[in-house]
C-alpha cells in the first residue's frame, strides 16, 4: 500500500493512509473514528478505543481493519484474542501482545528490542511474590515502551471481556505510564457484558476512551451482503435480523426466492447462543422458555416454564437483556425474529413439541385467550393433548370472529388430529366446513358430507345440525347452515318425526329470517308435528305457533299464551335463533311476568351459540326492550350502549342480526332522549348494505326513518318509514308492535302537509292494533287517529288513547298521548283543560327522559297558560295565534300565504282557523269580517 510521508510527525515516519481497508460493510464511520485516533496516536500521545456491539455485529472484524490500517500507518501491530475457553490461563492475552511486538521485524537501522526476554517472563504463571509480581509488569511496559521508542505502536484485543485477570492487570499498569508515547489500545467487549474480576474497564482502557457502539447494518448494505435487490425484501430480512451480519450470513447460507422469512432461522446460530449462555446460570434454560413463550412469555411464566425460581429466573433475563439479547421490556422476548426461530430450530423436534404443550397448558391454567394457548397447540404435534380439543375449537371460533378463517382451519385441523369420538369428530368438521367456507367456499360442503358419515346417533347428529344453524346466523353464513342441515335432515329422516323435529324446527326459523320473501307455510310444516308426544317438541311446538300469531298479528292474547307455553321448560335455543328471539322479544315487551322469564332462560352461563354474540347479550338486549317499551329510556339507552360496545369490539355491528337490531334499537331510543348526535354518528358505523339480506334490516330501516324525520329531513324519513313497511308486508308480517312504521309515517305525512296519506296509514294502523289488541300497541294507534283528526272525534280517540294508556307500563306512549290531547284541547278552545293535561304530559315525558316531547309539552303548556289569560280579554274567546290568523283571513289572504307570513305550517294554519270559527259561531271564512266587527292590518311582527 503506497504511504505518504508526514512531515508533522515527530517521528518522520508515515502517515495514515487515505484508502480503507477492504470487506467491512457500513462501517465506514467507525473505521473513519479509528483513522482520527491512529493520527493523534502518530502525534505522540496515548489514545484508546473501545469498541462494543451485541453478539455477530462485527467487532473482530472492525478490529482486524483498524489492525490494518494502522499496518498500513507504520505502527508495530500486536492484536490479543480473548477466549471463553482462555479465561483461566493466566497471562495469556499479555503473552499474545509480548510476542506481537517482539517478534515484529524492527524498521531498517533501528536497534533491537532490549527486553528479549520478557515473553519468557510473563510465560507460565502469574507471579507469586509481590517482587515477583512487581517486575512481570515492569518486564511487561519495558516491551511496550521499547516498541514505542521505535515507532507508533497498535495494540487491539478482541473480547476483553473475556480476558485473564491477569493479562488485564498488565494493560492496566501500562495505560498510564506510555500516555507520552505514540500508542493507539482498541478494545473489543460485548456490550452490557458485567465486569466480575478485579480490574474495570476504565482501568485498561483509560478514562475518556472513545466509544465506538456497532450497530446493524442499514437496508442498503444488507441488500449489498445478501446479494439481493434493495427493496421491500432487503427491509424484511433486516427487520429479522436486526442487519446484524453474523445472522446475515446465517440467513444467506439459506437464503432461497420465496421463502418465509417470518419462519427463517438457523440451527447453528441457536447452538451457539446456547454454547455461550452456558457461563450464566440458567440463562439456557430461561432463553430456549422465552423462544417457547414468543409474545405470551410473561415473568411469572418464563419461570415455570424454565423450571427455575424467580429470582434465578430475573437474574438471567437480566444478563441476557444486558447483552441485547433479550428485550428491554415488561414481556422479555428475542430480539430478533430470526434469533428466536434459530433457537426453536436448535431444539429437537419432540422436545420442543412436549415444552410446547407445557406452555399452553400453563397459559390456559393461567387464563390466557384460547387463541394464544392455541397458538402454542399447533406446535405442540405428533404429541397426545386430550384437554386441547375443546380449547382449539374455542380459538377457531374467535379466529373467526376476528376475520381470521385461515387461523381457524389451522386451529380445527390440529384438532382432528387427536383420539375423538364419532360425536365430537362431526361437530368439528361441520366447524370446519363453516371456517372453509370463508376461505374456499368450494370446499365447504365435502366436508359437510364427511360430516355426515360420521353420524353414528340421530340424537346427537341433529343436536350438532342444530347447533350450526344457531352459530350461523347472516348471510351466506346462514345459506351453509341451512344447507348443511338439509343433509342432515335427509340423514336422520328414516328414524321418524322424533328424530328429526328439533333439527326441522331450527331449519324453519333459519329460513324463514334468511328469506328476502314470505318464509314457508307454516302450516305444511306444523303438520310434521302431529305424532310427537315429546314434551320438549310441545314446548317448542307452542313457541312456533306463538310466532305464526305474531306475524299474522292476530291475537296478542293466544300469542302470549302460546309464548307462556314455550317458556314454561327449559328449552333456551328457539328463543337463541336471532330472527324468533327479535320477534319474541317486540311481542313479549309489555309483559313484565314473561319477560323476566324470558331473561332467566337467556342468562346463562354458557357461551351463545352465535359467535358473535358476548355472553349474557341476549339477556340484556331483551332487558333493554322491554325497558324501553316501558318509557325508561335512560336505563334502556345503557343496555344497548354497553351492548354495541361489545359487538364493536368483535366487529361484527353490520353483520349480526341481534348487533343489527340492537344498534338500531338505541338510535331509536336516541331520538326519542333528543340525543340526536349519537344516533347520526352510530348510523354513520352501521353498514347498510352488509344488512340488506337480514330480518333486522327492517327495524334499522325504521330507526333511520324516524331519525330523519325528527332531524329535518321529513322527505327521506317518510320514504324510509314507507320501505321498512314494504319489507315487512312482503315478509307476511302483520304485527303492528314489531316497528310501528305506519305510525310515525302517518305523523310525518301530517308535516309534509300529506293529510289523506296521514287519515289513510292511521286508519289502517287502528285496525292492526285493533286486531292485536295489546294496550302499548292498541294506545298509540289511537294517539296517531286522534292526531290526524280535528273535530271532536280526534279528542275522542285521544282521550281514549289516554284511557288505554294509564292502566298499562307503556309510560311513553301514555305521555304522547297526554301532549296530542293537551295541544288539541288548547286549540279546542279548553284551555283550563289542556293545562291539566298539557301539565300530567310534561311530568310523565321528563320522568321518562323524554327531553324532545318534555319541551313540547311544556311550550303547550306555556301556551295554554298565556292563551287562558288573553282569553279573558278577548270578548270573542280567542287565543292570541287564532286571533291574528282569522284576522289575517278575513282580509282576503289565502291559507299558504298565512303560513309564510306567520311561519307556521298549512295544517297548523287551517286548525287556527277551525277553532276560530267554533269559538266565534260560524262555517266559514266568508262570516270572519262581520263576527270579527272590524278589519285591520296585522302587524307583521
């Protein structure tokens, strides 16, 4: 290498070189570092380096270079390496630098060394005399300075950590006697590596060393190292390696065009650390544990899982997470993707699997998600685990939910692979035609027919079939249910009726939810019912018919009966199907003794079968129905709140029928409490589209429709009202109380000043509600004639509204009821009456925290007040709004030019008017001038 000559050095000798030395990778900065320390080293003055950097970073390599390049400079070069297997052999470092510098050829002219004799000095043991001693380390600097005198001289030891003391207290004594000499110490440790012996670092390396810290290497020389293109590939194996190049090499050596890098590691390199952890009690142990526990390696369990004390156990994670082999966290793992599958590959193949099943059954023992312990199943293979089937079928489950159907085939395949019986072994595969399904729907139905090979005992094989018609329960989902049952069903068919009805019970109700049209005749289908004797097919019998009475809306009376009758054993799963259980509970909700029976048979401990149902929703949510059906929306409002929470949570709002229903009943509640906002922003999350094929739909498109309509937007609510009635005409649903569409259609066709499509709906909801006779339904129908009528017919139907109201739990519908016929009385003309009314009307509506009719009420009564008063001094008895109004009439202006001038709605103006005439004792506006006594203007403010 050609050398410049340095004229500033004071030994005239050769300056660093400009060119770097070769094969180092992105260490250009530290080698840049090492070049300014071998300048000031050619000033004549001591320096020092030390340079750090986790297992396989490069310090040897770095080191080797700066050897080089100090070579190169004219220093004396002597580089020391220390050795695990060296640690006890005393002075053997200092015996590797005596002889790297007496044995280096002397520049031409220069005298010999004069310490010949020193290596032989430092060559066997440790002095034992302190004069001994004394003169081994002055025999040891005489060979040091000798060399200095000479020239610049370079001395580099590799893994100082693992140095003999001795050697170390050699470089000690020395560091401070040539600091007036031209000499550059580089030392190599393992960063965070604990000094134990009797000299530090500090003490070899002097006091200000410069800290050379060896980190990975950037993704642009990774690419260089593996020869591969700079890119998304580069980054990944970066990322697995940390770009430390030891594990770079590794991963080259198998490295081939597609492979999973998430899987890649090496064998060799797990040996090596576990070689090297050896020094360090446990420190194997507690590694191979945390490779084992990967993101579940919790302390508690890296203990156990070890099989070591705690404190044992946090004295090797603190050494390993010292040397950067472990992360500095809360839940200690491997630094390194690629570090931990090399520690997993080191280990044999039943080992691992048996420390596997260890680890899941300590994570299933400590409560852990069946997921996580299933992750850990599917490593556990080729081993026994009896305990695990029902785990694995748990994860699949919640794969599912989680929109993981891959994980979940995994999870159900590791299942089979265990000793089952026929029984649990169809039960799987129909899960695992279900997972299948979502990821090759082609697929799913072989193994629905392997499925039914396995039937080996009707009873259980309808109970399996029935079961997967209550997991699934939207949308395609419910298609493969049904599907799959129909197979059974064939199956099971020439064991008779008693084998088969609870399986052709559930296959009805799946149908009949799933249809976008009428469901199937009820009555082809209950007489496949006539031979059973079997109490429980009774029970479910009347729970059917209890349902055909609601769609048909024919009696609440024989509906309830026939629903008292269903629920009078325990037989929960009718009233778990989503589309009975949403009917069930809207015909069930002003019947406080059935409801809380319905809420005992739902709560139960076990899980619903709908995966996407929490436990205990079905319960809550019919709580919450029947509380809003009585008029406390506050306490229904926190039932569904903290329902929707839940189904958020899982994901799976727009998806599941009893989320759908549940969303939409609390933006109806919203509405009614006047917190418009929360219902707009859950509407906004609700994905009409992902519901277009679901029962409960209908009821969804209802709460938008009454939202709209209660936020200024009259138009889109009336034709959503109209579609949610459609729908439910074309389902063959009659049942006036499942969404009261056409009422809250009729009162918004009265504000588009629609009044025969008003007369109209609300003719035909009396009717239904006549017909079906409950007191909540059949007193809100009345409410909505009494509103679409202005003679004393509409007070009549309003006062019986009222009369049918108060005996009943319907406190909401009796508090609208009471603000219709207080406003109607005030407009009568009764005034005194009306504050009576309008006063009950506001107390009922704000004990209800109904915040939008309390304020109507309340500015009724106002009204109602001041319009008593004006009354008294006006000698024709007319409120102050119908005063101006006839006035303004009986100048000539139409109705619609009233309304805009008063602000006030055509129907508003034509009820002042009609009132008007009552008082005032005539039929038309012709008679306003001549009764009124005189014309004037009307001041338009």
């Amino acid at each position: 290498m050609h050398t410049e000559v340095n004229p500033e050095s004071p030994f005239g000798g050769p300056s660093v070189p400009k060119r770097r030395a070769a094969g180092l990778l992105g260490r250009d900065g530290e080698l840049d570092t090492i070049t300014g320390l071998l300048r000031a080293a050619l000033q004549g003055r001591a320096v020092s380096a030390v340079v750090v950097g986790e297992f396989g970073m490069g310090k040897s390599s770095v080191l080797t270079a700066a050897g080089e390049l100090a070579d190169a400079a004219g220093f004396t070069v002597a580089i020391a390496t220390a050795s695990r297997l060296e640690t006890h052999l005393s002075g053997g470092v200092g015996r590797q630098l005596v002889e790297g510098l007496t044995h280096a050829p002397p520049e031409p002219g220069s005298p010999r060394p004069r310490t010949p004799h020193a290596a032989e000095i430092l060559r066997d043991h440790p002095p034992r005399t302190e004069r001994e001693q004394t003169e081994a380390l002055d025999a040891f600097f005489h060979v040091v300075r000798d060399a200095a005198e000479q020239g610049p001289v370079f001395l580099g030891i590799d893994n100082i950590h693992l140095a003999d003391p001795w050697s170390m207290r050699c470089l000690a004594y020395i560091r401070h006697r040539v600091e007036q000499l031209p000499v550059l110490v580089v030392l190599t440790s393992l960063i965070g590596h604990l000094q134990t012996g009797e000299v530090a670092l500090l003490e070899m390396s002097g006091c200000t060393p410069a800290t050379i810290r060896l980190r990975g290497l950037g993704t642009r020389h990774v690419a260089e190292f593996l020869r591969v293109t700079a890119g998304r590939f580069a980054e990944e194996c970066r990322e697995v390696t940390g770009g430390n190049p030891f594990l770079l090499g590794a991963l080259r050596r198998r490295l081939v065009p597609g492979m999973d890098l998430d899987t890649a590691g090496s064998a060799m390199i797990g040996e090596v650390l576990r070689v090297r952890m050896h020094e360090y009690t446990a420190a194997p142990k507690v590694l191979e544990a945390v490779a084992i526990l990967g993101e579940d390696a919790s302390f508690d369990l890296l203990a156990q899982l070890a099989g070591v004390d705690e404190s044992t156990a946090l004295e090797a994670i603190d050494t390993m997470v010292r040397v950067h082999l472990l992360t500095n966290s809360h839940r200690p793992s491997l630094t390194y993707r690629f570090v931990r599958n090399s520690v997993l590959a080191d280990m044999p193949l039943t080992t691992r699997a048996v420390t596997q099943s260890r680890a899941a059954r300590l994570l299933h023992d400590a409560g852990a998600a069946p997921e996580r312990v299933g992750v850990h199943l599917l490593e556990a293979t080729a081993i026994r685990i009896p305990w695990a089937v029902d785990v694995l079928r748990l994860a699949a489950r919640h794969s599912v939910v989680e929109g993981d159907p891959e994980l979940s085939v995994r999870f159900l395949s590791r299942a089979l692979e265990e000793r089952l019986s026929e029984r649990k072994r169809m039960a799987i595969l129909l899960q695992l035609a279900h997972a299948e399904f979502h990821c090759d729907p082609d697929s799913a139905p072989a193994r629905v027919r392997e499925a039914v090979d396995h039937i080996d005992d009707r009873q259980t094989a309808a109970f399996v079939a029935t079961a997967m018609i209550l997991s699934l329960c939207c949308g395609p989902d419910a298609r493969l249910a049904i599907n799959s049952a129909g197979q059974f069903a064939a199956r099971l068919d020439a064991g008779g009726p008693d084998a088969v009805w609870p399986l052709l019970c559930m296959t009805y109700l799946a149908e009949a939810g799933s249809r976008l049209g009428p469901p199937p005749d009820f009555r082809d289908f209950e007489r496949q019912w006539a031979p059973l004797n079997d109490p429980a097919a009774q029970q479910s019998r009347s729970g059917l018919l209890a349902l055909d009475t609601v769609r048909g809306g024919k009696s609440s009376a024989n509906a309830v009966r026939h629903f008292g009758e269903a629920l009078s054993g325990e037989q929960p799963e009718l009233f778990e199907q989503p589309y009975f259980f949403t009917l069930a509970t809207a015909a069930l909700a002003d019947e406080p003794a059935l409801t809380d029976k319905l809420c005992q048979v739902l709560d139960t401990k076990r899980l619903p079968w709908d995966f996407h149902v929490p436990k205990g929703a079905l319960a809550t949510l019919a709580r919450g129905i029947a509380l809003q059906a009585g008029g406390d929306l506050v306490r229904a409002s926190v039932h569904f709140e903290s329902l929707v929470r839940q189904f958020d949570e899982r994901g799976v709002t727009s998806r599941c029928p009893i989320a759908v229903l549940c969303a939409a009943r609390l933006i109806e509640v919203s509405v009614d409490l006047g917190r418009q906002d929360i219902a707009k922003a859950l509407l906004e999350r609700v994905d009409f589209g992902a519901t277009q094929a679901l029962f409960t739909h209908n009821y969804l498109l209802y709460a938008r429709g009454r939202l709209r309509a209660a936020t200024g937007e009259p138009e889109l609510g009336y034709e959503d009202l109209l579609g949610c009635g459609r729908r439910l005409e074309h389902h063959g649903m009659r049942f006036p109380g499942f969404a009261p569409w056409r009422a809250h259609a009729a009162r918004t066709a009265l504000a588009l000043g629609r009044t025969d499509a008003a007369a109209r709906l609300a003719e035909e909801d009396l009717e239904a509600a006549e017909r079906w006779g409950a007191p909540r339904i059949l007193g809100g129908a009345l409410t909505t004639a009494g509103l679409v009528r202005e003679d004393e017919e509409g007070e009549r139907l309003l006062t019986k509204a009222v009369d049918v109201l108060g005996g009943s739990t319907a406190k909401l519908a009796l508090a609208e009821a009471l603000t219709e016929l207080g406003v109607l009385q005030a407009r009568h003309g009764q005034a005194e009456k009306a504050i009576g009314t309008l006063r009950m009307a506001a107390q009922s509506s704000k004990h209800c925290g109904a915040r939008p009719l309390a304020r109507r009420a309340a500015e009724a009564l106002r009204d109602a007040r001041t319009s008593l008063t004006t009354a008294k001094d006006n000698e024709h008895g007319l409120t102050k709004q119908e005063y101006r109004v006839a006035l303004m009439a009986s100048q000539g202006l139409t109705n619609r030019e009233i309304a805009e001038a008063l602000h006030l709605t055509r129907r508003t103006v034509e009820l002042h008017l009609s009132g008007a005439y009552r008082k005032l004792g005539i039929t038309g506006r012709t008679e306003l001038s001549s009764a009124l006594g005189r014309s004037q203007r009307v001041d338009a403010d």
